[in-house]
C-alpha cells in the first residue's frame, strides 16, 4: 500500500481518530485554517480520507457529516465530471465500483449518475447518491477544512463554486504541476484555495518538483510526500523539509 506523509513546515500528522474536542473560537475551518498556516503550532490536525468510509459509503454527504460528527479538522475528497459539466464527489474514473451503475463518469450526465445508488465499501448497495461538489461544500462551510485530492485538473470550475459560497479560504487542493503552472494559474484570480504540491519522491517526475521548489526557495504550505518503499532517498527528501 502506497504510503502518504504530510509534512507542514515541520510536520503535520494525520491521524485516523480525533485529537482534540475543545472549543475554538469562530467557526472551526477558520481556525483549521489558522493552525495550517502556523510553523510553530503543535496542534495535532485529524484528516479523513473520503470522510468515515467505515461506517458510510465514501465521499457521500453521510461519511462527511460523519467525520464533522467526530470532531476531525479536515476531510479528504475527490472529484469527478460528468458529461454535462456538473463536478460529482467521487475518486475513480468510473461508477462500477463505487456505485450501482456503471460506465465513465465523463461519458454520463449527471441526471443519470444521480439514478445510481453508492455502494459500501463491502460493495452493498445503500439509500445513498452520489454527491455534487457543491452540496459536499454546503454541508462542509465553515465546519470543517476540505482537502481536494484528485480533482486539480477542475481548478477554474472548484473556484468559480467556492468563491459563489464564499469557502474558497477553507479548501486545500493538491497536484502535481510544475512551480509556474501553479503561479499562472493562481495568478487569474484574486483568492486562491490552499495548496499542497503532491511529491512521488521515488520517481523521476516527483524528484524533480521536489527539487524545483528547493531551487527556487519556494517553501509550500505543505507537502504530500509518497512513496512505496521507505528509502535513504524518501528519508532525505523527509529531512530537508523539516529542516
């Protein structure tokens, strides 16, 4: 299994059970937010991967409300577009597993996407649908922080429906595209989401991002540094950044 590690000028862990259950001022995202952008906070963030797939099926509105239940800071999700340009919640490409249909999400319209049922992740059929993107956003606004995973490619769409719900500042979208891809890209707007440069440091590609931030004394929010074998090269790469 492909190993993740976050590493937050310094280091950000990311648990699977919730740290905290303090009160905090404002409206929890924000104050996420805030921790995210201190180097010195020695806060514990909890992060959940396509919400609480334990219990509901991933990337539903019952799995986010699930984690918010619990108290965790941010929750994972990934993206999809069907045919008629509606962005869905949902990590693969295709309905087959993750649902009752089947066929390319991009070649469906979401009319019909919306006929199918999600699946649990014992692959049982639920009363639940698939999720838009802006009714995860809904049910997420100012609650908790939205950490998009595989969805950058949608960058201009995500940003024209977050500013419309005034939440651009509570989600953190990750990718892998070149330092000034990123920089034009967020130069065509005003507000930006967070966002976190995902780093395959055992590849030839990953490497040379990773390197391509070093030489240009870009220091990120936060990486995602993966890998499928801890080596002297993964635990170098771990070093530099925190160092």
């Amino acid at each position: 299994m492909k190993k993740l590690l976050i590493l937050l000028s310094g280091l950000l862990l990311l648990q699977t059970s919730c740290s905290h259950s303090a009160s905090v001022p404002g409206n929890h995202a924000d104050w996420v937010v805030s921790e995210l952008h201190a180097p010195s906070s020695d806060k514990v963030l909890v992060a959940c991967h396509r919400g609480d797939w334990r219990n509901w099926p991933e990337n539903s509105l019952a799995a986010i409300e699930s984690v918010i239940g619990m108290g965790a800071d941010i929750v994972e999700l990934d993206l999809a577009l069907t045919s008629d340009s509606v962005l869905v919640v949902c990590h693969d490409r295709t309905l087959n597993r993750t649902t009752t249909g089947r066929g390319l999400i991009a070649e469906i319209p979401y009319d019909s996407v919306q006929r199918c049922f999600l699946k649990s992740g014992h692959g049982v059929a639920t009363a639940h649908r698939m999720p838009t993107l802006r009714e995860a956003l809904e049910v997420c606004k100012d609650r908790i922080v939205v950490n998009i995973d595989k969805g950058y490619q949608y960058y201009d769409l995500v940003q024209a429906l977050s500013e419309e719900l005034g939440v651009t500042g509570q989600l953190l979208i990750k990718g892998k595209s070149p330092v000034e891809d990123v920089a034009a890209k967020f130069s065509s707007y005003e507000h930006n989401m967070m966002y976190m440069p995902i780093i395959d440091i055992l590849k030839p590609k990953g490497q040379a991002l990773f390197a391509e931030y070093r030489d240009k004394g870009i220091t990120p929010l936060a990486y995602e540094v993966c890998w499928s074998e801890y080596t002297p090269e993964v635990e170098a790469c771990m070093r530099e950044v925190i160092s």
